[in-house]
C-alpha cells in the first residue's frame, strides 16, 4: 500500500546534492546549509523556492534521486495553490513514485494478483470487500483517481470527447469519496493515515489542478491541443489565480 514514506528514501548524496545546488559555489553558505539540515532537518531545505528549479537543470553535481526530485516537484506544486502540508506531499510523491512502476497503478498492492482497469469496478468491490483488502480497495479507489486524473488529463479529456467517457469531476467525485472511505476506517488510524486521507478527499480538486499542471510541464510539456488549453482556462477559472505566479 501506499505510505507516506517518501522522504524516507531520500540519501545521504541526495542531501549533499542539494546542500551544494543551494550553497552555488560559497563555502560559508554551504557550511550554513549544513549545520541547518543537522540541526532543524532537511525539510528546510527541501522547501527553498529555488530547489525544484535547480534539480530540473540537470545540475553538473549529479543528478537527484527519483525520491528527492518527485518529493520537491509535488511539494513545491502543492505550495503553489495554497496547499502548505509536508505529509501530505509526502504521501502523493510515494504515489506518482510507486503508480510509476510497471502496472502498480493498476492493483491494490504491488503483489495482489487482482488488475482493476476502471474505477467502476473499483467501487463494485468497494461495496461488498471486508477487512483489510475493502481498506485497500478505498484508498485505491482515491489514489487511482488521482493517478488518472492528475497525471493524465489530456487522455480523460480525450476519451470525454471522443467516446464520451466520464469527464475529470468523475474522478474527482468517486476520487474523494474513496479517500472518506479510507480515512474513516481503523486501519487508517492505525497506520498514521486518516488524516492524509481526510486532506485528500477535502482538497481533491485543487490537488488534481495541481499535479495537471506539474504533469503539463514536466511529463508532458509539448502537448497543445484545444482541450488542454480549455480545461487549464476552466481550471484557473474555478480556482481563481492562486499560486499561478508563484512557479513550482
């Protein structure tokens, strides 16, 4: 199952790494940058505005590690439309870190021998599965939902107008209802999880927005189609234009 554990994996180098990006080249600034992550943590540090941007130039001290680069690409996006919660950010990196892995998205765990391919068959067991495998299957229900339509807009929008498959506030509906599911169960209480699940289901919509807009400029920046320049139009509309201004 999906945990917030992304941080966790971060390195030792990966530290170093962002120590020198941010120190650029002044020994008493990266000394000071040192005693700040051993004594208040590196989420200090992970937090600068300027880290997400220097991860992606492909910096000449090395490359991030994919915990450490998707850890500050959602935690900088999220920070950008007013969601300021390092948890949770940790939580959806695991996901895209985790769902990004051969067919992960598509099962509940990485070794269940179940492969849901539609949310609707995902609630069908929702309704019926006990225990431990019905926990599983709600915060799947939620982080498959987020999955689709966080990272793949433009294919739901694709498919809405062309075959006329449910559109992005399907996902958003049957996406939180999963995460409530999820987080009024005793596992998620056992495993440190309600709350997360309790945020993700309240914030659902401005989550999506969020991880469009880091798919649209990181996973797939050379798209430009008419539905992806009207769903960003009705998104900024929704929303209003918080966090457009402050990059990611």
């Amino acid at each position: 199952m999906i945990l917030a554990n992304l941080r966790e994996r971060i390195s030792a180098t990966d530290v170093d790494l962002v120590v020198k990006l941010l120190a650029r080249g002044d020994p008493g600034r990266k000394l000071t940058l040192q005693r700040v992550a051993a004594g208040q943590g590196i989420d200090v540090l992970l937090d600068e505005p300027r880290l997400s941007t220097l991860l992606r130039d492909r910096p000449q001290h090395g490359s991030p590690s994919p915990a450490l680069f998707i850890y500050v690409v959602v935690r900088h996006t999220l920070r950008a439309v007013g969601i300021d919660d390092a948890r949770l950010s940790d939580y959806l990196g695991a996901l895209i870190f985790e769902f990004g892995l051969r067919d992960r998205a598509h099962r509940i765990s990485r070794s269940d021998d179940e492969v849901y391919h539609y949310l609707a068959d995902i609630l069908a067991d929702v309704e019926s599965v006990p225990g431990r495998r019905g926990f599983l299957l709600r915060a799947h229900l939620g982080n498959f939902s987020l999955w689709l339509a966080g990272i793949f807009p433009d294919y739901i929008t694709a498919r809405e107008e062309r075959k006329g498959g449910p559109g992005l506030g399907y996902y958003e509906e049957l996406g939180a209802h999963g995460f409530r599911l999820a987080a009024h169960h005793r596992l998620a209480r056992q495993l440190d999880l309600a709350d997360i699940y309790a945020r993700a289901a309240e914030s659902f919509p401005v989550i999506r927005v969020a991880l469009n807009r880091l798919s649209d400029r990181l996973f797939f920046p050379n798209v430009a189609t008419p539905g992806r320049l009207l769903r960003q139009v009705a998104d900024e509309f929704r929303l209003g234009n918080e966090g457009t201004t402050q990059g990611w």
